[in-house]
C-alpha cells in the first residue's frame, strides 16, 4: 500500500460507463489524495452518483482502471469485498437496517467482517454515537428517530468499520431544513480529522468551506474542477455560470 | 377574517367510545327496529342450528361400544367407533409392546415445541438446533429400531397420527431450506442458477401432487436400478419436501422482493459477503414480511398429507376410512359422520395452533424485538 505522503487514495483513469446503451460516464479521470475532500456536484441526472458509486463497486465500470488504496478494481469479489469494507459510504436515504436497534447496526460489520469481539465492537460503537452526538438513542430502533438523528446513525455506523475514505451521496437532501445543520456539523468534524472524503451534494456553504476542491459533472462528464474560491468567483465554463446561477439564486 | 387563538387552549382528553358490553350491544345490535329485528331472525337461525348439533354430538351420542350395534339409527354421533379406533389413530399398526417408542418421540416433540414458543426459554437455541438436528436422527432411530438392541418396526407399520406427524414435519422441516435456496437462486445475478431454480420451481408447481404421489410410488422403482430399492414412505417423504419447497419458495420470493435495493448496498458498502448479508441483513427482514404466507404453506402442506392415502399409506384420515370399512363398523351414516368429523376436528386443531402461533410470531416481530443478534 501506498503510504507516501500526498499519494493518491482514489485513481480513476480514463472510466467509461454504460447502463444498456446510455453513456452515463465519458472519460472520467481523477485522482484524490490522502486526506482531500472533494466536493461533486451537477444537474439531476449527470452522473454523480454513478461516479461514486463506482469507486466501492456498487456499480462495475465497463471501460478504463480504478484504484483505490492501492488495490485496483476487478470482478475479483475478495477484492472488492477488502475495498469495501475500508470505504464508508452515507446514502441519501441513510439505508439503516430497520430490523435491528441502533447499537446493532453499528456492531453488526465490524463483527461479522472484522470478527470483532461483541464487547469490544460495543465499545467502539458507542464512542462513534458519542461523537454524532446521540448515544441515548443507542438501544432505539431506526424507526423511531428523526431523519436528522438517522442519517448521523448511518456516518457512525460507516465509521465504526474505521474506513480510509468516506463517500457522501446527498446526504441532506431527504432532510428537513433544520436537520441538515446537524448532519453537516458531523461531516465537518470528520473533514477536521483529516478523513479522505467525497461529497456529493448542492450545499454549497459546505463546499465552501470545507472543500480542497469542487468538481461540476454534466451528461457524464466532468467539465470543471478547481479550488473552491475559483469555482465559485470564476466559473470558466457557461454550464458551470448557469448551473451555479439557478441553486444559488434561492 | 382569520381566527386567532387568543388564549392557550387547554389539553383534553380523548372522547371514549360507548363502553362495556351493553353499550357495545347496543350500539352494535339493537341501534334501531329494522337492527333489532334482523339481531333476533340470525339467533334464531343459529339456535336452530346449534340445538340439533348438541344433541346429535353429545346428548344423543353413544359413547361405549364394540361393533355398530351399539350405535343404530335414531341415536346421535357414534364416539364409540372413534375410542374402538383411538389406538390405530395415535399408533397406527405399531407393535403394542413397543408404542413407548412413539411415546417418547411425541414427547419430545411437544416439549420442544413448547420451549421453543416461549421466548424466554433459557438455551432457546440450543433446543431449536435440537430439533431441527437431533430430533430427527433420534426420531429416525427410534421409529425404525434394527439398532441398539431396538426391534426393527417396517414402515408399513407405520401410520394414524405418527405417520400424518411423519410427512408433515418431514414436508415443512425439509420444504423450507430447500425453498430458500430456490428463491435467492430464482433473484441470482447469474443466469445459469437463476434459471435452473426458475425451471425447477414452475415444474414442481405445476404439477398436482396425486400425479407426484404416484410417480414416486410406481414410476419412480422403474428408473432406479437394479437392486436399489428406496422404501416407499422415503419416497413419498421425498416427494412432499420437493413439491412444498416450490411453493416456499415463491412465499420467500415475495419477501425477498419487499426488501428495498437500499438495504442490499448498505450492506455492501459495508464490506460484508453475500451469505451474511443474506443471513442477517435482508432474510431476517423478509422472512419478517411472509410469516402470514409461511403459515398459510405449512397449514396447506400439513392438509394435504392426508393425499399418501392414494397410494395406500394409511394416516390418520386413512386409519378412520380403514375402520370405517372394517365388518365389525358397517352400519348407518352417523358412524361415518362421527369418524370424519373426528378427522376434520384432529386437522382443524393443529392447523389452528399453527394459526395462532403465526399470529403470536406477527405481535413479536411487530414491537420490533429481534433475536439476530443475539445469536451472534
Ligand atoms: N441502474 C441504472 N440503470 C439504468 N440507468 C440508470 C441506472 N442508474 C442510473 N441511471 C441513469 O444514469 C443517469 C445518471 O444517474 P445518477 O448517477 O444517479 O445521476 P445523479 O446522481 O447525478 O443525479 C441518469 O440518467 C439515470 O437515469
Ligand atoms: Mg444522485
């Protein structure tokens, strides 16, 4: 494994991605270093979320390489199996097992994929609620807590397989407004922590503030990509301006 | 012009609906003449009803008795044959000296189901591995002896309740695996499995199980060869457990398709394999989901046991129509409706603790309780 400072964490080279005939991603090249945080976002529909979903293999990239800690993805399942398990992923309907409380979502995979101890798994679980602040929600089932209170459910749960990169797919956007806050203060103290993080999302004071760089995708391809500052002062492209233009005029 | 709380309104309590049982009654029975009227017409009818049936089923009934003589026309049901029968109904043709055998596994059967119900028996899984494991093995030896100094008791022996006890058990035990396998086969990413699991399970369904039945008793020898020769009840074991898992396995399917894509890739993005992911994420949820159809299954599995009569086992239902032929029992119809209804009332209870049990699963799983975990 590649442990020299600034070496890349995510390698994606030259991806092509089809579903059926539709070329939902052209050429996609980019490369994130331990501990950068990049910030994806685009109109409905361009691809985001395919991208990151590429890179633990939820979906399978037909042409190109990509190369995660190291370890390129291939149909070899031990492998993606290894990847996955060291990349926390957050989705936009937080996806938490309803079944079980939220301690056991939590034990659940550093149990059975770490073949943790129950007790020490415990431990660890309960330290990850602390930091998402609700502990005393740990014996609860997901159904009975907010949408707020879930989502934060699903970044502890991620964490507690202590991951090396955490990907974000709009987790706000199924949130009312008074709980993005609360879900966005956790992601900024992980960003603190140095976490290697990709977000999609359209909270823009977010990319500002916490992003090393923002990407703008449209039809499957990436059109732009600079530090937040330029990204936002200076869009180069006209889809950048007019994008930009219709989520921040609101 | 809007209205305006000027004030902070005082928090109420709820309306209480008409209480006790007379208010019930009559908001529900007597409301009104034409209520009260159609109220008194159905009472009616069902004393009409129920008034002759007591008589017939208990007043007028015969209780003791040998032969039909006891039991001529113008008395009521004839209990008598049922008690004259009641050791072929349990037992079937087992050698009398050796029903203790039957006793122990009936036994064992009714204790470990017991322990299992009650959720806070203590080793819970250990007594389900028991028996889903042990029990079997024990039930096997013991029914059919030949070893440790036990007589050998041939299958065509067996029959009444232990055989009917027998299939069922056997169907449900062996149908709900196998079902399982064939439903995540039939929604495998991989062509080949999904569609050999889809071939098998439209096969076995389409066919009715009398024709199943009589392939495994008298086509199934023609093809086995030479020398091989499988008992007939294994055959027939066979046949049930194979035929039901087509039908499990549409049930779990069902569960399975009720389980949002989401859960599958939170599973996954957590690194965790398949067959956990399937063990502790997606089935525990979707198993949750069938339980009404799941017993709905076993309670049709359980019913259609009674078919092994077509190709002469005799079970329970077949014991009482073996009496019912005997010289000794020809006579008039209420010995016939005694012996059937005594049949019907046999199934209909274990078919309604299946029911209830299904029902008690539903309350359990519905204040959120799971025991997943704690078999980790
Ligand atoms: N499993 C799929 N099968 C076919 N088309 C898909 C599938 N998933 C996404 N798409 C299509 O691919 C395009 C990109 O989707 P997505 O990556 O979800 O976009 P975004 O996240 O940017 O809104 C959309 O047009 C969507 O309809
Ligand atoms: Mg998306």
């Amino acid at each position: 494994m590649n442990e020299a400072q600034g070496a890349a964490m995510i390698e994606i080279r030259d991806v092509h991605k089809w579903f059926g005939d539709f070329h939902v991603l052209k050429n996609i090249n980019l490369t994130v270093a331990k501990g950068e945080r990049i910030v994806i976002c685009g109109p409905s529909g361009s691809g985001k979320s395919t991208l990151i979903r590429c890179i633990n293999r939820l979906e399978a990239h037909q042409q190109g390489n990509i190369i995660v800690d190291g370890i390129e993805l291939t149909d070899n399942l031990k492998q993606i199996d290894a990847i996955r398990s060291e990349v926390g992923m957050v989705f936009q309907d937080f996806n938490l097992f309803p079944h079980l409380t939220v301690l056991e979502n939590l034990v659940l995979a550093p149990h059975l994929v770490r073949r943790m101890p129950r007790a020490e798994a415990e431990e660890i679980a309960m330290n990850y609620l602390g930091r998402v602040r609700i502990p005393d929600q740990a014996n609860k089932y997901p159904g009975q807590l907010s949408g707020g209170q879930q989502q934060r459910v699903a970044i502890a749960r991620s964490l507690c397989m202590s991951p090396k990169i955490m990907l974000f797919d709009e987790v706000t956007s199924a949130l009312d407004p008074e709980m993005v806050k609360e879900v966005l203060d956790v992601m900024i103290g992980l960003a603190d922590e140095g976490m290697t993080m990709l977000v999609v999302t359209h909270e823009m004071g977010f990319a500002r503030t916490v992003a090393n760089r923002v990407i703008f995708m449209d039809l499957g391809q990436i059109i732009e990509e600079n530090e937040p500052r330029a990204f936002f002062e200076a869009p180069q492209h006209e889809r950048t301006r007019n994008f930009l233009e219709q989520i921040l005029s609101h | 012009m809007a209205f305006v709380a000027s004030r902070p309104e005082p928090t109420l309590p709820a309306p209480v609906a008409a209480a006790g049982v007379l208010g019930w009654l009559r908001q529900n029975l007597f409301s009104s003449p034409i209520n009260t009227l159609v109220t008194i017409i159905v009472l009616y009818a069902i004393y009409r009803i129920v008034d002759p049936l007591i008589s017939w089923a208990f007043i007028n009934a015969v209780w003791t008795g040998t032969s039909a003589d006891a039991c001529p026309d113008g008395h009521g049901a004839c209990w008598a044959f049922v008690r004259a029968r009641f050791r072929q109904i349990v037992y079937g043709d087992y050698p009398l000296d050796q029903l203790w055998r039957i006793n122990v596994l009936y036994a064992i059967f009714a204790g470990g189901l017991v322990a299992l119900m009650y959720p806070r028996t203590p080793g819970r899984k250990w007594v389900g591995l028991f028996m889903l494991t042990g029990f079997p093995v024990v039930a096997f030896l013991l029914l059919v002896g030949g070893v440790f100094g036990l007589r050998f008791v041939g299958t065509n022996n067996w029959g009444g309740l232990m055989l009917t006890l027998v299939v069922a058990v056997t169907a449900i035990v062996g149908s709900i695996p196998l079902g399982l396998i064939l439903a995540l086969g039939r929604r495998s990413e991989m062509k080949a499995i999904r569609s050999v699991s889809t071939a098998f399970i439209e096969l076995w369904r389409g066919v009715p199980l009398i024709a199943v039945l009589f392939m495994a008793s008298a086509l199934f020898p023609l093809f086995t060869p030479e020398g091989v020769n499988f008992d007939k009840l294994v055959r027939t074991l066979l046949a049930f457990a194979i035929f039901s898992s087509a039908f499990m396995a549409e049930v779990f399917r069902g569960g399975l398709q009720a389980i949002p894509r989401g859960q599958y890739e939170a599973a996954k993005s957590l690194g965790i394999g398949y067959w956990k992911m399937m063990g502790y994420v997606i089935l525990p949820q979707a198993i949750r989901h069938v339980i009404p159809a799941l017993v709905n299954t076993c309670i049709g599995i359980f019913k259609e046991t009674t078919l092994v009569l077509v190709i002469g086992l005799t079970d329970l239902l077949g014991v009482i129509q073996l009496g019912l032929s005997d010289t000794d029992w020809i006579g008039g119809g209420h010995i016939y409706a005694s012996g059937y209804l005594f049949a019907g009332l046999a199934f209909w209870a274990f078919t309604f603790g299946m029911s209830r049990y299904s029902i008690h699963l539903e309350r359990h799983s519905v204040s959120g309780k799971n025991q997943a975990l704690q078999t980790l």
